[in-house]
C-alpha cells in the first residue's frame, strides 16, 4: 500500500474563512473562524467551534447570538488580524463597518457579501473547543452577489483556507452539477 498515515491533527481541505461576530461590553467584535458548519436542515442550525480561551466563548454565552460572515480576498489582512488578537488584550471594534437585523447583539458586516445572524439554540462543551449551535434568524446579501436571489460564488469571491500549513486561497472554476451528475453514473454489472 502506498498510502501514508499522516497523523491525527488533520482537518477539511479546504475550509471556507469567515468572521464569527458577537457584542462584547457593548460593542463588536469579531474572530477568525474555519471550524463551522451547517449541522440541521430544518430548521435552519450552523454550529462554531470556539476555542474555550476566546472572549468570543464568553460572549456568545451570554448574549446567546452570534453572526457569521463572509470576508472577501481584499479582506485577509483584518480578517487575519482578527484570528491573532483577541478582544481580550484589544478593541477591535472599528475595524469594519457593521449593521444590525433582528438580533440585538449581533453585529453584521457591511462589506461581506454574506452574512447570517443566529440566536443561541446549544451548545456542546469539549476538551479545548465548545461547540455553538446557531438557528439561523436571517442572511443578508447585496443584489450584485446573487443571482436569482441565490448567492453566486463568482460574484462573492470567498476565500478558503487549509491547516496545519496555514495558507489562504481562492475558489477556481466550478466542475460539475451537485444532485444530477450521480444520474450518469453507469454500474458495471
Ligand atoms: C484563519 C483562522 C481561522 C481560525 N479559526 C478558528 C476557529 O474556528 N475556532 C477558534 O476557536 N479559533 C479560531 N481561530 C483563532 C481565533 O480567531 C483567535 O484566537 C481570535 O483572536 C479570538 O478572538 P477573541 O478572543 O476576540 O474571541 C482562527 C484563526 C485564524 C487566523
């Protein structure tokens, strides 16, 4: 066998970036997030690990809301930024411009493409990370990233990024039609 057993630190390659948006003191904040999912169809659930060191943790807990928004490329560098400080040690308020939906406490970030507010709905805890549950409440978006009212990947540009190497990247070309494609699959009798 050629395959190598390359250890247990591995992760999905790749996984989307976003900005995990709470109120701290009042205020916005937002960290770097790569381990999230949408976990539940109906309703509509996306679960964030976060780090159980992270303010973020804290926050989320007590104001039991929390956005997840989508940066684009011209957004690395304060994206990044928001992945190594922590509101702990700094503001990190004014680093975007942020709007508010139905939640209170839930900052939303104008220049994303995508952005979605969630209200509390579980929480896991685990060794180092917890486990937020999130019902989504509302998404927003701006008319020249969709098309036919649906996000276009495209339009939106977003970026991805792989651990334990640490690289950002950006989406190449579409390949194939999810839900139809398996049709053609022919099996050898
Ligand atoms: C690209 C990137 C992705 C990250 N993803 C996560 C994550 O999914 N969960 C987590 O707990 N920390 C993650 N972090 C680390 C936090 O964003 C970082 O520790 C942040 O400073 C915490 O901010 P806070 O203390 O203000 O909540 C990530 C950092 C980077 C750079």
């Amino acid at each position: 066998m050629s395959k190598l057993n390359i250890g247990k630190n591995v992760f999905s390659q790749p996984m989307p970036l976003a900005l995990l948006g709470t109120h701290n003191e009042g205020k916005p904040n937002f960290m770097a997030l790569g381990w999230f999912t949408r976990v539940n169809n109906n309703p509509p659930l996306f679960a964030v690990a976060v780090n159980k060191a992270h303010q973020t943790n804290v926050s989320i807990r007590t104001n039991k809301t929390f956005t997840i928004n989508f940066p684009t490329e011209d957004m690395i560098i304060e994206t990044d930024y928001c992945g190594i400080v922590s509101a702990k040690r700094m503001d990190k308020s004014k680093i975007f411009d942020v709007f508010y939906g139905e939640l209170e406490n839930a900052p939303l970030i104008t220049k994303c493409p995508l952005s979605i507010e969630c209200k509390l709905h579980d929480i896991m805890e685990f060794p180092t990370n917890d486990l937020f549950i999130g019902e989504v409440v509302a998404a927003y978006s701006d008319e020249k990233y969709l098309t036919d009212n649906i996000p276009d990947l495209k339009k939106i540009n977003p970026v991805v990024f792989t651990m334990p190497n640490n690289n950002y990247f950006k989406i190449g070309e579409k390949v194939g039609d999810a839900w139809s494609d398996g049709r053609k699959f022919e099996v050898d009798q």
